[in-house]
C-alpha cells in the first residue's frame, strides 16, 4: 500500500502531562523490567478461547502483554489507527489529521527513545493509518491510553503460521476448493449446457435463472472491482480476448497492490485464486466452448492484493488496504468483491472497507472456507462487517445446507448453490489458456454473486446502492424474513432483473 510519510509536529504536547490525547504521566526514561513475550502457542490459545467462547476476537479487548507478545512475535511491526472518534478514519475528512498523527508519533519517539526516522514504516495518503516498529511493550501501554487512538494492533502477526507449526498434520480444505490451484479439469458433461456463441453454462448458473436474466442485463455498463491474487497473463479470455464472442465494447484493468519484498510484484495471479474468480464473475460468453461468467459484458478490474487467501502478514493487510482505497476512489467502479479474509478483524483493512463504503460502493465478501483446525470459526473478516454482503455456499437444490468447508451465521446476507451432491463444483476458466477447471467454496459464491449485483445494476443504472441491494433482496429465498444463518438465501436472478 503506497504510504507517504507524514511528520512531526509540537514536542509541547509531549512534554506537557495534561496534553488533551491524554499522554501518560509516566516518565518513559524510567527503567522498566519487561516481561518475557508469551509463545505463539499462548497468544493462538487466547485468540481461539475468545472466538470459541464469545465468537469474536478483536485486538482492542486483549491485555497489553497479550498485544506487545504478538507484536514481538510479528517482527516488531505495529498497525495504528487514530482520530477524534471511531469513525474518524478518513484523513480528508479529519481536521486534526496531522495534528493527532505528530502527537502519535512524538509519544512513540518518547518511549522508544529513538527518531521517527527509525520506526516511522509508514502512513497512508486517505486513512488516519500508521505502520510503525516498537519494542517496548510500555510503548503500547502509553499508546492504548491516547483518547485519539482508534485501534493498536500487530502488523505482521502470523496466526495461520502457528497454527500449522501446532498442527502439522492439518492439511488446509481450501487447498482444493477455494484456495491456490494451477490445475484444468475436464468437465462433465452434467455440470453446464451451451448457450450462442459456443460457452458453457455453468450448472449454477441454471439453478439461480441467470441464463434466463441475460435477456435482460448483461451487465454492459458497470465496473466491477475484484480484489484477490490476481489474474493470469495465460488466460487470454481475462486479458486480449476479454472482447470476444457475444461480449463487447468493455475494458479489463489490472493492477498489483501487493508489495512482494521491497517493490510491488505486479497484477499477474501467481495463486491461481483470483483468475478463477474473475472467471464467474465476468468471463466473456465465447466461441471457444469454455465457461461464460455472469456479468459477461461488464468492466472489470482486477488487483493482486495477496499471495493467497488468507491475509495475515503485513504485505498482504497493505496490499488489500490499498486496493480498498483506490477503488473507492475510482469514480467508475460501482461494486467491489473480495473473496479473501482473516478469522479475526484487521483494523487497517476495516479502514479501507469503510473508505470505499463512504464513496457508495456495493461490497461483497466471503463468509469463509474453513480449514481443518479453524472449523469453529464462524463468519470471517471483513464479511462479518456491517458495510459488507456477507456471501456463503450452498448445496444444489438448497437455500440452508452449506457446503462441506463454508461457513454459515447470522451475517450472512446471501448464498449461492456451488456444490453437487457427487461433490462437484462450478465450472470457470482455468489459469491456462483454452482450459477450464471447477472452484467453490464461499469464494466462487461471493464472486457470482457480486455479478449478480452487477446485471441488476446494468438493467437500473440510476439506482442507488441501497436500491439494488433491496431489489436482489426482494429476489431471494427468504424475503422478507431473515434466516438466522443464510441471510436472505439463494437470488433468483431473473426475478431481480425484470
């Protein structure tokens, strides 16, 4: 995520006791004995205790010692949020903004004992967001005390990573249905039909009436943003021949946010993931005899934000912060998808989620696939975010039966038939050239589904927001009445287009 730095401002506030960001009276010369950091082995066991007991685990109600050992455990960094009130998260917006980001910063240089130069990471252009080194755990104590900080969190803290050193045996379910794969299958015969010119019908497809939707919207004329791993420069159905067959007159834009050692790695999928879910979301209905997506004709564009699904080291949390960003900021994008997440909140990404809300964006997220030591986990960040559609998979013919991995709860607001009673999923173009494979999970659900959103968006371009929302609403299982696990069920999309 492209920072910039920001500086220093009045050592007053520093070194008056009374400062109005309440700075703590402590003198930070004191010598203070620091307790040894707990395992990272301690810090997953409090993390799993807090999501098994209350369903949640958020890094603003952990102890200061819990927070300083996961920020001594993910190489120092720590991600700050800060401004007047919670919501104070857009920096054009903050009066005070460099006020209370010098203030931030002046404390940490107390307390370290060190420049800003030396732990300053860095700060972004549209959040009140710092990245920054610390050491001291008295460092975060003094911090959590400022009345202008949002949130102290670690940056670059690996659960996952622990989590798989404790278990190693646990292999992860998403490998085969949502996570990175390079692999083409053929297709059965029973999982599509062919439409005009000559593009396979995924069997999901049939099951929500989107077949029968396209006499209606195609999705011509709305610019959907996917954030995931990228696209693959093999699959010239998702690049050159994005225009082919019965798709025309619509633009495909790729860009990297991810920040792969020291410079940006590029837009090219090197996962396999995001090819797949820029596949159902808006491949082209072609001549080729390969599977068509949903929004066959509207725009996309595309960011490698990660390496893979799960976000939890700074390089990814940075990467989809700043794609949330600068779609928010692009005036042509109306719908954002993100098939990607972490079992627990991150306060960077929730900033960025709610800049490209507050610029009226319509975002979808994945309600989660579950991995072997994780299947206690309900509804996954930041599809469990108020700002979100929170999207699940279902099986064939049901509305309430997840698939095997997905995840279900009360913050699901959508769900998508992806899973065959032989256990098959959704057809989609494969990473390579002239291939097809098959992926699921809530990942190719969330995606269909923000193509859903796209085709009835395209049949009511002046309609709001709030309007297309209510109007798929109005098309699903279980309106007007929401059920406790799967939201409003499956979109009969048709419905939600005439």
């Amino acid at each position: 995520m492209k920072k910039t730095a920001f500086y220093l401002l009045a050592l007053f506030f520093a070194l008056n006791s009374c400062t109005r960001d309440g700075l703590s009276t402590e003198n930070p010369s004191t010598e203070i004995v620091q307790k040894d950091p707990l395992t990272g082995k301690q810090i997953n066991a409090e993390i799993n205790s807090s999501i098994k007991n209350t369903g949640s685990f958020n890094w603003k109600n952990s102890s200061d010692h819990l927070l300083w050992s996961a920020v001594f455990r993910g190489n120092r960094m720590v991600s700050i949020g800060f401004g007047s009130s919670k919501d104070d998260f857009d920096r054009s917006l903050s009066a005070d903004s460099k006020t209370m980001e010098a203030e931030v910063l002046n404390l940490i240089s107390q307390y370290e004992g060190i420049g800003q130069a030396r732990f300053l990471i860095a700060s972004d252009p549209y959040l009140n967001q710092i990245d920054v080194l610390i050491e001291k755990e008295e460092t975060i104590t003094a911090l959590r005390k400022m009345k202008t900080i949002r949130y102290v969190e670690p940056g670059d803290y690996h659960y996952f990573e622990v989590e798989n050193g404790l278990n190693p045996n646990a292999k992860s379910s998403s490998s085969g249905s949502s996570g990175c794969g390079f692999d083409s299958s053929v297709l059965n015969a029973a999982d599509y039909t062919t439409t005009t010119p000559n593009a396979k019908v995924p069997w999901s497809f049939t099951k929500h009436n989107i077949p029968g939707a396209w006499g209606y919207s195609t999705g011509a004329g709305v610019t959907i943003g996917l954030i995931d791993t990228g696209v693959s420069p093999e699959q010239t159905l998702l690049g050159s021949s994005f225009n082919t067959g019965a798709s025309s007159g619509r633009t495909i834009s790729k860009f990297g946010s991810y920040v792969n050692g020291s410079t940006t790695d590029g837009p090219a999928d090197q996962c396999g993931h995001g090819t797949k879910m820029a596949s159902v979301m808006a491949a082209p209905k072609n001549n080729a005899g390969l599977p068509v997506g949903v929004a066959y004709n509207a725009n996309l564009i595309t960011y490698r934000a990660a390496s893979n699904v799960v976000l939890e080291t700074s390089s990814e949390q940075n990467g989809v912060k700043t794609a949330f960003t600068e779609l928010a900021n692009n005036t042509s994008v109306k719908i954002i998808s993100m098939s990607m997440g972490h079992i627990f909140s991150v306060g960077k990404i929730e900033d960025g989620v709610k800049y490209a809300y507050s610029k009226g964006k319509l975002i979808f997220c994945a309600g989660g696939t579950s991995t072997s030591f994780t299947t206690f986990v309900g509804v996954i960040f930041p599809a469990s975010m108020s700002e979100t559609q929170a999207v699940t998979g279902v099986k064939e013919g049901t509305s309430n039966q997840k698939c095997d991995v997905c995840h279900s709860g009360s913050q699901i607001d959508f769900t998508f038939q992806m899973e065959r009673a032989n256990g098959n999923t959704v057809p989609v173009l494969s990473y390579y050239n002239n291939q097809a494979d098959y992926v699921g999970g809530s990942s190719v659900a969330t995606a269909a589904t923000a193509g859903i959103a796209a085709l009835v968006w395209a049949k009511n371009p002046s309609w709001t927001r709030e309007q297309v929302l209510n109007k798929m609403r109005q098309s699903a299982t279980y309106y007007p009445t929401v059920n406790s696990s799967y939201g409003y069920g499956n979109i009969n999309v048709l419905q939600a287009v005439q």
